[in-house]
C-alpha cells in the first residue's frame, strides 16, 4: 500500500504496467490472424450458408467480427508507433526494403479488407450485422457500387493471402539462408528447440 506521502502512479502507468509488452501481443497478433486468413480462404459466405445455413452463416460472421476487430487494432498500433519488426543486421539493402514493404502491405492490406467490408455494408440494401448482432453501416441501397465493392473485397483478401505467403517465405529464407533466426523471433519460446 502506499504512503500518505508517496503518490500513486497515474491511471494510464497502471493499465500499461498490467498490459502485455507491444511485442508480446503482436506475436499473439500475428499467429491468431493466421487461422482467419486459412479459414476466410476456404469458408467464404456463400460456403457457409450451403454447409449449415443461417447458423454456420452466424458462426462465420462472428469470425469476421473477430477478425475486422484484430485487424483494426494492428492498424492502429502501426498508426500510432509505427513498425515493431525491424531488419535484421544480416539483411542485405534489398531484403531490408522488402522487409519494410511486407510488413506494411500486410497491416495495411488487412486495414483495406476491413474497409471494404464496411463499404460493403454502406452500399447494401438491407441492414448487415456484423457477428448477427452489430449494425455497422447504414445501407445506401447503391446495387453497382455493391457489386463492385463486392468484387474489390474478394480479390483485394486473395491479393493479401499472396502477401501472406510471401511474407512466411521471406522470413524462412531468412531463417535458412542468413541464418538470422528470423523465426525464433516470432515464435514461443517452447518451439525454438525445433528451429
């Protein structure tokens, strides 16, 4: 406890000191986004709906919820304190570029998902609920611009799976061929041992 003449550390020094470390939650970040990309990959709306109707439909669009949320917080985190990944002393000039260039293409491409998702439920007909329950744009009733939005949202999430892929890549080729153990960095320490 404290005392009389000792002040208490601010509201916002206490919720940092209870919080996990900036690189901590953006490793929990980065392995949870990567079982909703496999997923969003395989069970698009449509698939939902033909293997268990409205409820699978649900279940996908609580998925979604989860993801546009967790995606919206990297964004900001990359807004507010910029990259926490930095290139490696092993990087040659062209790899750290590319490093840079990966890095926020994904934060950003998962930002420009989540955008169009939202432009998506803008341009709609009828009312959208993210997650069955969360109204989160009023509907304009604008067909076209749905249709286009629509089509932009589905090539712009395969253009980010690319991008996905090509990040894992760089980051193993970096791993074997440097030697820098890209990996060990970003993932728990009880998997090191098999890296």
């Amino acid at each position: 406890m404290n005392s009389p003449t000792s002040p208490s550390p601010p509201l916002r020094a206490r919720i940092a000191a209870r919080l996990p470390h900036r690189r901590v939650a953006l490793k929990w970040l980065h392995w949870t986004m990567v079982p909703l990309i496999i997923w969003f990959l395989i069970v698009t709306p449509d698939v939902a709906l033909s293997i268990g109707g409205r409820t699978a439909f649900l279940i996908h669009s609580n998925v979604a919820l989860f993801f546009v949320t967790l995606s919206l917080l990297w964004f900001a985190d990359l807004m507010r304190r910029g990259l926490a990944g930095r290139p490696g002393p092993k990087l040659p000039p062209w790899a750290r570029r590319v490093h840079r260039w990966l890095h926020l293409s994904l934060i950003w491409g998962l930002f420009l998902v989540a955008l169009t998702g939202f432009l998506l439920g803008l341009t709609s007909a009828t009312q959208l609920r993210a997650g069955g329950f969360l109204p989160f744009a009023p509907p304009l009733g604008l067909r076209d611009a749905n249709e286009i939005i629509g089509t932009i949202h589905i090539y712009e999430f395969y253009l980010l799976a690319v991008i996905v892929l090509l990040h894992a890549g760089f980051h193993i080729w970096r791993h074997v061929r440097l030697r820098d153990n890209a990996l060990r960095i970003m993932v728990p320490r009880r998997f090191h041992r098999y890296l």
